[in-house]
C-alpha cells in the first residue's frame, strides 16, 4: 500500500473534514471531474479527427446499489492511466484538470470549460465514503487500472480485474463509494435512492454541458387485451429507462431572442418556488477582465417572510454552470433583497472548497452592475408601465425606504427618485419630481405628514391647512417613512435648460418638511398678524394653560392659518408624534426620546375666547379643564393615543 504522497493523514484529514462544509456535494465534485474528462476527450477529438469520436456518445452515468451500499460515477472521458491515477489520486492538491486548462488556456469558453482547479474536489467523497474504489482506462491504453483507499491507511493502485473495462473502447472512468453506514447525524441513506441522486444532481449540477443519465422509474399504459370488456379499466406497470437527468443548456446562456417569455417564467416559477410570473425579467452578458452571464427576476408579489428576520436574499452564483452558492447575498443589496435569479462566471476566483469566494472586488463589481440593471429596469417601468410599478411598490417599496434610511441618506439620490407617495391634493401616488412639478410658484418645500391611516391624514388639521394655502402633502403611512426623510432632509432637482416659454431652472436641493412641525410657516401675512396680536394680548393665558396641562406640553402658543380648528398639537425638533409612537412600540421604548410637543392654539376660533373669559374670571378649574379637553381632543385628531381615556372621558362628561 502507498501512502498519499503528501505523507500527511491530518491533511487529509482536513481535506475531509474541514473544507466543506455541505457533504451532499461530494456529488457535485465528482460529476465536475467526469465533465472535465469529457470536455478533454472532446477537445483531443477536435485536434485529432482520427479519434473517431462521436460528441454526442459522451455522458455522465449515475448508478447505485442499495444492498451493496454503493454509488457509482461513470464516464466514458479521456481516462487515466496507472501513472495519472498515482499521481493525480495519490497527490492531495494537484489537479490534473488544472494543469490541462492552463496548457490549453487560450481554447477555455466554448471548445472546453474545464472545472476543476485544486485538485481536492475529490476527496470529498471521503465525507460519505468508507472506501472509494477508482477504475479507469485511458484513451488507447490497452488495460484498465483500479486505485482504492479507505481515506486512512493510504491506497493502492493495480491492474483492473475482468469485466472492469476491458473493451478496446471502455475508456472512461468510474468512481465507486461504499457509503458508510447512516447514523441520525450522517444520513446517508439519502444518496442510495433515484429521488436522492436526481435532487442532488437538480440542485447543483443541472447544467453541467454534458448529459448526466441514470435508470429511471417510469409508469407506462398496459397493452389493453384483446378479450378485454367494455368494463375494462386501463392498468399500468412500472418499468426503468435510462434517462438524461441534467437540463444541461442553462437559459441563462441563451440569448433573449431564443427564449420567451412562458419559458422565463416557468423556469422562475420552478427554480425559485412561486406560484406568479415574475413582474420583469433581466437578462444581460458582460464580457472583459470579469465575464459572466446574469438572469435576474423582479417578483410580482411579495413573500410570505420577506420582512421576517428568517429571509434570505440572495442570487444564485455558478461558476461554468455548476452552482457555487444557492444564495450569494453580497450580490445584492438589501433594498433589493427581493430580487431573484442567477450569476454565471468562469472567471470568479473561488475559494479551495468552491463554497465561497476569495476576491471580493470580483462580487463588488458583478453587485453594483445588478444593482443598476435592477435600478434602470425600476425606472424603466415607473416610466411606462404605472400600474405594474405601483404593484411593484406596494409589495417592496417599504424595503427602498429603508435603504435610504439604514445608509443614513447616502443611497437618497439613487433611490429617491423611485419612492411613491400619496398626493393628499391630487389623490394618487406620485414621485418626489412628480410633487416638485406640480408645486406652486413660491413653495420651496416638500410637505409631508406621517400617521397610520390615509384617510384620517388627509382630514387632520394640518394637512387640511396645507391644502387651503395651495400646498400638497404626502400621506405617509409606513413606519419607516419619517425616519426615512430625516436622513434624506432634502430632494436634489437637476438643472433644467430653457425650453419654448419655460425658463430655465438651476439644480436645487428642496427641503422636506413635516407640516405638524411648529416651525412650519404656511399662513398668510394677515393670519399671521392676527396670530401675533393674540399671542401678545395673552401671554398670561398661554402661560396659565401650559401650567395646568402640567408637563404634557413643552410650550403653548397661538398659531396662524388653522381655520375652524380650536387647537392642534405640534412638535419642535427631529422627533415627530408619528416617530415617538412608532418607537415606543419598540423594544427598548423606555429609552427613546420623546417629541417636544407645542399645544397651538386658533386665536380666531370662539373656544379660545372661552379661555380668555376663564383666565379673566380667575376661573382655574374651569382653565385646566379647557386645557386638558382641547389637549386631548388634539392628540386624537392626530391619531394619537391618549395617556389617560378615562379621565378624558370624565372631563367631557364634567363640561357636558
């Protein structure tokens, strides 16, 4: 017995246990190498004609045994011979296939896609096999010969017995694993199954260029008998075929004019387990330093657990057609995370496991190419297609929000322009250009207003006010929105050039602003005049109404443009009602500030004329039952929640 050339059982041992991480790939592995040997019989057969090879005899065999407990991979490839098999076999980390596609490097892409590259692919067999015997005959050799090992003591390599290729033309490789026994934490008895193999094969290799066949379990219709009845009922019988097993030809590597749109979908449909077309699809190429194929799918309805903290985002990524990684989430970002589809590339330098990937500039650059082909698609149908695009947004525009949000605004002028909101002046969804076109001459700011119901926004007083003065407001409905805009603080306009009658407009940055701030200035001259003067006629009383409602309020003031509106609560600062109530269903709500709240009062309305004739007849009880009335009252105009119903409830009854 020969001991493994590196003279090292713990880096065997290694190679076994540590490098992968998944043991159902030993599969994937071993049918790279049997590609490999294919992909080299086929590229000799094209320099030498005289081979007599027929490309389309050549295929990837998959058996199993169940009582003898072993799988076999078979190909009919280029083989090895007694030398290669000790060397190759014999030598942790050298690669047979690796050598060969550097001595034929300027033929890699579509006369050979060599795999292989560190030569421990496999040694994984090891992680489900107790002994691993390899029989191979090289193209023109006269006789087989057979390498073994149980992965421990070493291997040996001797000459094949009969009936182990021993025809002139059995040149080929089989690779047969006795697996070890299962156990409840080695399941092994899963590869010992036709259902096993072919999900294994599905999963990681489905297009591997060349044919994978194995016997498959068919049913099929008896032949109805001649003497049969009018009564007879058809029987079936089960029967096994040899079946190619692999789709082979990845669509993605199909140009877009060779595949339709049905074809698309069911392949979406299939591979990523939804019921729906997807919205869009993405198909591009890109060629250069880094090549690589990408379908990318934009779903037409959300999944269950898309804002769970159990989803996972996430392409695909294969490498020559065998799949590296079922979900590579640094594809994508995570405002995107709901994208779905595939990235193919020969040149994407992979760890020694193929697991992973070692240069991270390579997934940078395939990513930020994804993300602007998602972005353009995006806009693409925002543009054109209105009613696809508002689904669209329903579905995943909370996720867009939050990228703006979670990059503290530096991805605002990227994904701004994608944003939809609720015009409460137009009644429909519109985009921030969409607002800032239709803004009045004179309006310098974007207001908006958050809460949880639309329609209860659009009635509040504040928004009300807005639209009295010619302004539009956006109701913003979504948890994220506030916080949202409080990292944009502004929407960047280009520069427009003159055109016909329109003059010509500079870049601009255009403030948002929330109209419950009390900072926020919408009223005329002469409301605020009016404001003004009752503000100075009763100081006293507003400093008497903020000491009965006892701390609930920062300050009281009176302010202009309310209407037939008594009173309404407003905040100063970054912290809005929406945003507080929004925290504190958090859960750290005990830590989160609070928002300055300002008690606004309408000096035009008769209310506070009751308050002036309180505060005249020293009336204090009166006072602060006014007060705490029209405090609360405010609160629930806003949507908010009151600290203490029952005494609200009280007070009405008192003043009833």
């Amino acid at each position: 017995m020969k001991q493994f050339k590196t003279e090292s059982k713990k880096l065997l041992d290694l190679m076994i246990n540590s490098i992968y991480t998944n043991k159902e790939i030993f599969l994937r592995e071993l049918i790279s190498n049997a590609s490999d040997a294919l992909d080299k019989i086929s590229f000799e057969s094209l320099t030498h004609p005289e081979m007599g090879i027929d490309p389309d005899s050549l295929a990837i065999t998959l058996s199993f045994d169940r009582d003898a407990r072993t799988v076999t991979v078979s190909d009919n490839g280029i083989g090895m011979s007694a030398e290669e098999l000790d060397r190759n076999l014999g030598t942790i980390a050298h690669s047979g296939s690796e050598q060969y596609k550097e001595a034929n490097a300027e033929h890699q892409g579509d006369e050979l896609d060599i795999i292989g590259q560190f030569g421990v692919g496999f040694y994984s067999s090891f992680m489900v096999a107790d002994d691993v015997r390899v029989v191979s005959r090289a193209y023109g050799a006269d006789e087989a010969n057979v390498w073994e090992s149980d992965g421990v003591k070493g291997y040996t390599v001797s000459p094949a017995g009969p009936g182990e290729r021993d025809g002139a033309d059995d040149h080929g490789t089989d690779v047969i694993l006795h697996l070890r026994p299962s156990t409840d934490e080695d399941e092994t008895d899963r590869f010992l199954s036709e259902a096993g193999l072919r999900d294994l094969v599905e999963r990681y290799s489905n297009y591997v260029r060349h044919p994978i066949k194995m016997m498959v379990t068919k049913s099929r219709q008896k032949p109805k008998p001649a003497d049969a009845g009018d009564d007879y009922k058809p029987e079936y019988e089960t029967y096994q075929e040899l079946d190619t097993i692999n789709s082979m030809t990845p669509i993605w590597k199909k140009r877009r004019s060779e595949v339709s749109d049905e074809d698309y979908a069911e392949f979406y449909k299939s591979t990523f387990h939804d019921w729906a077309d997807p919205e869009r699809t993405i198909s591009f190429h890109a060629e250069g330093a880094l090549s690589y194929d990408a379908l990318l799918f934009i779903p037409s309805q959300a999944p269950f657990d898309l804002y769970s903290k159990d989803y996972e985002k996430g392409l695909a990524l294969y490498s020559s057609n065998v799949m590296i990684q079922e979900k590579c989430a640094d594809l994508v970002p995570d405002y995107y995370n709901f994208v779905r589809g595939v990235v193919d590339s020969p040149d994407i330098t992979l760890n020694i496991s193929r697991e992973t990937l070692q240069h991270d500039s390579q997934l940078r650059s395939i990513a930020r190419r994804v993300e602007s082909k998602v972005t353009s698609e995006l806009e693409d149908m925002r543009d054109n297609d209105r009613e696809a695009y508002e689904r669209f947004f329903a579905n995943f525009g909370r996720g867009i929000k939050f990228g703006i949000y979670s990059s503290y605004g530096t991805k605002a002028d990227e994904l701004g322009d994608l944003l939809l909101f609720w015009s409460a002046k137009q009644g429909k969804n519109v985009t921030l250009k969409e607002y800032v076109d239709a803004m009045p001459e004179g309006q310098d700011k974007i207001f908006y207003v958050g809460g949880v119901d639309r329609d209860v926004l659009a009635r509040s007083p504040k928004v009300a006010s807005a639209l009295d003065h010619g302004y539009d407001v956006l109701l913003c409905t979504q948890d994220v929105d506030e916080f949202m805009f409080q990292f944009m603080r502004s929407y960047h306009v280009d520069e427009v050039e003159a055109e016909g009658d329109e003059p010509a407009k500079p870049a601009r940055d255009i403030e948002l602003a929330n109209v419950t701030s009390a900072d926020l200035d919408l009223a005329t001259d002469e409301e605020k005049e009016a404001a003004k003067k009752a503000a100075d006629d009763n100081k006293e009383l507003l400093s008497a109404v903020k000491d009965a409602l006892d701390g609930k309020v920062d300050d009281v003031r009176t302010a202009a443009g309310m209407g037939d509106v008594p009173a309404t609560v407003a905040t100063e600062g970054p912290i809005s009602l929406e945003m507080e109530r929004v925290a504190q269903q958090g859960p750290d709500a005990d830590q989160m500030p609070h928002a300055r709240r300002v008690l606004q009062l309408n000096g035009e309305h008769p209310v506070f004329a009751k308050l002036v004739a309180a505060k005249e007849a020293g009336d204090t009880d009166r006072l602060a039952l006014y007060a705490s009335i029209l405090y609360d009252q405010a609160l629930l105009v806003e949507g908010m929640p009151l600290a203490d119903p029952v005494a609200f409830a009280r007070n009405v009854t008192k003043l009833m």
